[in-house]
C-alpha cells in the first residue's frame, strides 16, 4: 500500500472548475475524510456508506476494491478483507461540488455487505408521516421483515 | 415548520438495540448533523448527497416532501422550494448504527435533481486503475458525455 500513500489529488480551485471541469479535485473534510456512498452494480440498491481518507481513495481508484477509512478503529481498512465480502468496484462517480463519491459495486465472498450479516446495511425503513414522526418505529424490510 | 422543532428523536442506547432493534435512534454528529443519501425511486440512481439537522429530519418524515440543513446557507431547506425541483420521498430507510439516512424519491418539476441543473448530482465518472490514479480526470456521462 506503500505506493499510494503519497498519492495527491487536485487541489480544489474555483466553483467553475470544480463543478463543470474534468480535474478530479476531492473535497477531504476538517478529519480529512470524504463520504462514500456504495450501491449494488446490479440492483442498485444502497449497500453501505462510510468514509475515506485520501490513501483509501487511492487505493479503492488503483484497485477497483473498496477501501475506506474505519473512524471507530482510526485505520485504513479494505472493506472484506476479514469476511471475504469485498467490494469490486464497477464505477466510482463525484458529486457536483465533489465532495462525495458514490461506488457502484459487486459484493463478492457470501454477497453480505452489511456486518450483520445482511445483504446490505439499510434493512430498516423510517415510516413516514405525521402519526409516524410521534412514534418512530422502525420497519423491517425484504428478506428480514418474516423473521420478525 | 415550528411543531417541528421540538420532534424528540429516540436517545441512543445499546449498540444490540441501535442495530437490531425497532427503535429510531439517529445519530446526529458534533455538529447536530445526519448525512442523507438520496437515490432515484425509479432508476436508483444516486441523486443527491445533503445534510439534515433535528427539524430536516422531522420535517421530511413529517411531511414526507426532503428537508435538508445546508451548512453553506446555515439553513433549513426544503429541497425544491425555489426551482420546484421537490422530492417526494416514497421510502425512508436507516442504517446498521443509524447514522445515516436513504431516501428513495421522485423529483417534482422539471426533475432536475442538482442545481447546475442536471438531473443527478453525480455526473461525473472517476476512472479506475494504476493509470487513472497518476491522471486523476473526471469523464462526464449520460446526457452530458455527448456535450462534451
């Protein structure tokens, strides 16, 4: 991983150039960390989200496999590495002020994305509406709504 | 919007009920913010990317139309108030730790999701690979990759 720990990124310039340039300018926040978003290649559903530090960033573009930075473990971390769910990257994509990127992805090992081991860390909905903002009950979705 | 202001959001608890349970426990960083993912409820694309504080938070599930807090504004935002552009939120999901928040929506108006008037924020591809990482330039896709 040596390689990549130099790795530099545009610095940001002007909004013009950020918004409708083709210069790849990243916005690392005050942790120097930027959010992840990650979807399934296939059904595009939201798998995950998480963060990267600039190295991980580098890492997941050299690679094509997931990295991110873990805030609770303060370490690089290569999304699978223990479980066997990694993360093949089918592309990755910036936001307008490119301060996010979103990863379409394939699951491989099991296909569990989510360390519960679900199929993807959004498994619960937020009911809405007026009755439901008094009560705040989550629902279980898809394959795990039976099991309740 | 001032019945919201008050919208009490469950405390957090344990780390068994914040993941497993049915109990909505958001977790607002230091800054009083929860990141909000908002995909496209017919194609599933990634719309947008935004921030919502206590009040966003309530209001969207409240009147199931997105609220975000924008941090350059210091403000709440309903999503669309000026361009009409809305988002009609159909599914509100959380995830494993409740820290972040899915919304898939439909766009109202002209659907253009992103202010420079595009439909998704996410334009732009990063390309993958050794090469890339030493390039670092975004390719623009879809309706905009013919423009350029």
């Amino acid at each position: 991983m040596a390689a990549c720990k130099d790795a530099e990124f545009g610095e940001r310039t002007t909004k013009d150039a950020i918004e409708a340039g083709h210069s790849f300018q990243p916005k690392f926040d005050a942790d120097g960390l930027i959010p992840a978003i990650v979807t399934d290649a296939g059904t595009g559903d939201v798998l995950m989200f998480a963060w990267m530090n600039r190295q991980a960033l580098a890492l997941t573009i050299k690679t094509g496999m997931a990295h991110f930075w873990s805030r609770s473990r303060a370490a690089l971390w290569k999304k699978g590495s223990d479980s066997g769910n990694t993360l093949s990257v089918t592309e990755m994509r910036t936001d307008c002020d490119q301060d996010v990127v979103w990863l379409r992805a394939n699951v491989d090992g099991k296909g569990l994305a989510c360390h519960t081991g679900r199929s993807s860390c959004f498994y619960r909905a937020v009911p809405l509406g007026d009755a439901a903002l008094q009560n705040l009950q989550l629902r279980f979705c898809g394959e795990d709504e039976s099991k309740q």
